[in-house]
C-alpha cells in the first residue's frame, strides 16, 4: 500500500513572525505536485488570537496543537499547571468548526480534558503511556480510553525519556507500551508518531523509517500477527485522514 499523506509539522515555539512563516510553507506546498496529500499541521498555537485566526484557518491546516510544553495564553502545556483559557475555547470551537482537528499532544491533563469537552474528533500525534512509564508527557488510561471513546487514535512517539525512565531505549520498550495499549485498548486507535525530527533522543535501531523493516519482524516474534502490525504501522492513521 502506497504513501496517501505526509503530514508537514509546523512548530512554532520560537519562531518569529510565526504567521507568515506558515503562510510561506502553505504557498510552498500548494506549489507540489503530487498524489499524496501534504497535510500542514501546526504545533503550538501560541500566536493566535481572535484577529488572526479565521487568516490562520484560510491558510487551511489539518490540524492544530494548542501548546507546547509551557502555558501559553489558549491552554496549559505538559510542563505547566495551567487551564484552558477563553481565548483558548473560542479557538478550539472555531477551528472545529472549520473541520481543523486538535491534536492534544503537549496539552497537560487539566486543558486536555477541557478541550475534549469542546471538540470530536481529535486525536494525539505522538505520546507515551504513563503506566508504563511516568512522564509528564505521558497519556494515563482516562486520557487514552477518552480518545479511543471519540473515535481518534493516538500516535506512539519514539522519544527515549517517554518511553522508559532511565537508559536508552530499544525495541523492547517500544514494544512494551504497544503491548499495554492492546491489552487495555485493542489495537483499532493505536498508530506511530516517530517525532524523529523533534528529538535526537531515539530507539537503539528506530533512528529512522529503515529500522522499522527489523522492527516488524521484532514484533512478529512477540507474537503480533501481520494484520495488527500493518494496523499500528499505517492502517490506524487513515483514521484521521
């Protein structure tokens, strides 16, 4: 089964003039031509505000995160005790109506929670499993089991500090929370969000998509059938898409 999208990931934390870099991007992938969709997706709305985001909508992202790791003035990040703001509510009903999905990766419980009252669907682009390892960064069973119930799914990052608490990581720990997301979970709602170019703090052999050839027949040794793996590997994410 051939690629049908790529998702183009704007992060914005400290970017300058952040609305006209996302223009240029937009222009740029407006230019490709290409059968698989570029997806534009923005990571950390903190520049928003009621004037600019209907120009932030016409610019046509697929989807949106509200923060980053601190608080910003629409929500608390996973490192911050902050709550959903007004300005923040207003922004999710609006992009929701504009069919904009809100990713709730970065968002600490309390906004996450808060958010999940105002939009559906909605998904998380890349986490771990806090039952597997603590990490504020980490998803608990609620969290989960809330964007199962919606219908969306939710991407295992490969980041080393989420996946376990002390060492490098390998295949084994990420194989771990795959394995606690289909005992608790089935395997219907999980997917992978590498976030290989956020981080350089990667898997032992999952340093890019060739590791996930060996990866595979990792999993098959586990016991993970083809149909599960095919799932977690792309199928789930067409769920979104």
């Amino acid at each position: 089964m051939g690629v049908k999208a790529v998702f183009v990931s704007v992060w914005t934390s400290n970017m300058e003039r952040p609305m006209q870099r996302i223009q240029e991007i937009r222009q740029f992938l407006d230019g490709i031509e290409s059968s698989v969709r570029l997806l534009l997706h923005i990571e950390d709305a903190w520049f928003v505000n009621e004037g600019n985001l209907d120009e932030l909508i016409a610019m046509r992202p697929f989807s949106v995160g509200l923060t980053w790791n601190a608080n910003n003035n629409l929500a608390g990040g996973a490192l911050s005790d902050g709550h959903l703001t007004e300005a923040g509510k207003a922004a999710v009903e609006k992009l929701a109506a504009a069919g904009v999905l809100i990713d709730l990766a970065h968002l600490n419980r309390s906004s996450f929670f808060e958010v999940v009252q105002l939009s559906k669907p909605f998904f998380c682009s890349h986490a771990c499993f806090g039952e597997v390892c603590r990490n504020p960064r980490n998803l608990d069973r609620d969290q989960i089991q809330a964007i199962v119930d919606s219908g969306g799914v939710v991407g295992l990052t490969l980041v080393g500090d989420f996946l376990r608490a002390v060492g490098r990581a390998g295949f084994v720990d990420v194989y771990r929370h795959i394995k606690y997301f289909i005992d608790n979970f089935g395997d219907d709602f999980l997917c992978i969000g590498t976030d290989f170019y956020g981080t350089k703090k990667l898997p032992r052999g999952l340093r890019s998509f060739r590791g996930f050839k060996r990866f595979r027949k990792f999993l098959l040794r586990k016991g993970l059938s083809e149909a599960c793996i095919s799932k977690i590997f792309y199928v789930n994410s067409y769920k979104v898409l």
